[in-house]
C-alpha cells in the first residue's frame, strides 16, 4: 500500500533545501518509511511534518529561523501556535530542538535518536535522515505516556507503533541489538501494554487487516519478553 505521506514529506524536504541535512525527520510523518511490508500494514496519513534539530540556544535557534524565513517558511501570530512551528505553500513543519532548554519542548529520546540517526532514499531520489526503528518506538511511546495519557482509544502514537509493530518484521531483531536503555525501555511500555484491560480489545481495529491482530500482538510479547523473533 502506498505511503499516504509521501508527498508531503518529499514536498518540505525539497523545500528545506540545504537544511535538510541538518535535521532528522520524525513523527508520523516517518512511520512509513520504517514500514517494509506495505502490503500488510499502512501508515496513518498526517497533516504536518516533524523533524529535529540540533542547535545550542535560542539565539542559534533563531539563526535557523532566519534561513528557514529565506526559503520561504513562514510563521503565524496566532495565540497557543507553539514558537517552532513553520508552514510553506500551505503545509505544516514543526521543526524541534532537541535541547528542551532551547524552546521548552523535547522528547528525551530525540537526542540519542538523532545521532542514531538512518538515511532513506525517497522515490523522487531525494534523501534524508530519520529516526531507526528503535528510536522512532521509543519516542512514540514516550509521547504516548505524555500527552496520548495511555489512552489506547484515542492515541496517534499508539497507531504509529502499531503500524511499525505489524509492518515490520525485522523489528523484534532490531530491538534485540538497540541500546540497553531503549531496548529496555521499549520492552517494559509493550509489557505495561499487554496489561492493560482494553489493548487487546482495540488491536483488531487500529490494524490494517484486522486478521492479523494475533500475529501482531504475539510481536508485542516478543519484544516485551526481548526475544529476536
């Protein structure tokens, strides 16, 4: 199955020119480009693109703001617009520093991720950095525990790792061979999953063919239990 946010992401790469090598491309935007079995899984299509950014401070911060500003991103004056947010020709970049310090907002898994960072050739021949499936898992899950509040039902993020979970069957092995830290953190979020009274409930619907729930959910106890499987 096609990825449904192709064209958006080859769109604001192209647009960031030179940038682009600057930052890591995050967020549901990734999801599918993790995805190998597009056959059997598809991403969630998104309405904006997120990426990370390495920079020191806020006043380096807004040097990139400058040459974000030249390529012809714009910002809005609107009320609760959170300060990195960037629209070009209609479509949406929040661009993030990794550095919580810098803008308030972060996800600590961004940093680690970034410098793990794997590279994608896109159809259009353009390429770009984005984050491993590990680390993609990692701060899905982090976001999920934030702001997705666990909630099973209603959770973006959840939906994301899903899709990775189901489309792509190298993960359990990926996962295996991650850093401690994040293999570890990764397996114990899947084990608070399998837990939880409604998780098994809601697989059957967020999956693409919903007769792979079981399969999907015997990955999720794989990974839980950290067998490469």
């Amino acid at each position: 199955m096609a990825n449904p946010n192709l064209d958006l992401l080859t769109s604001i790469a192209n647009a960031m020119g030179g940038l682009r090598e600057q930052v890591v491309f995050v967020g549901g935007c990734a999801t599918g480009l993790l995805i190998t079995q597009p056959i059997v899984a598809d991403a969630r299509a998104t309405e904006d693109v997120d990426a990370i950014v390495e920079v020191a401070s806020l006043v380096g911060y807004h040097a990139l703001a400058r040459q974000l500003t030249d390529l012809g991103f714009k910002q809005t004056m609107a009320d609760n617009t959170p300060p990195f947010r960037w629209y070009w020709n209609g479509m949406q970049l929040d661009l993030v520093p990794l550095d919580e310090k810098v803008l308030g907002f972060a996800n600590r898994w961004y940093k680690p991720g970034f410098e793990a960072a794997n590279t994608a050739t896109l159809p259009s021949g353009l390429q770009l950095r984005h984050l491993s499936a590990p680390y993609f898992m990692a701060t899905k899950l982090e976001a999920f525990k934030d702001r997705g509040n666990n909630d099973v039902y209603m959770s973006h993020d959840l939906e994301d790792v899903i899709a990775v979970v189901d489309g792509r069957e190298e993960l359990a092995v990926e996962m295996r061979s991650a850093p401690t830290d994040v293999r570890s953190f990764v397996a114990s979020t899947f084990g608070e999953l399998l837990q939880h009274p409604d998780f098994t409930n809601v697989l059957p619907g967020i999956v693409s063919q919903s007769a792979r729930a079981g399969l999907v959910l015997q990955r999720f106890t794989n990974i839980a239990a950290g067998l490469a499987v």
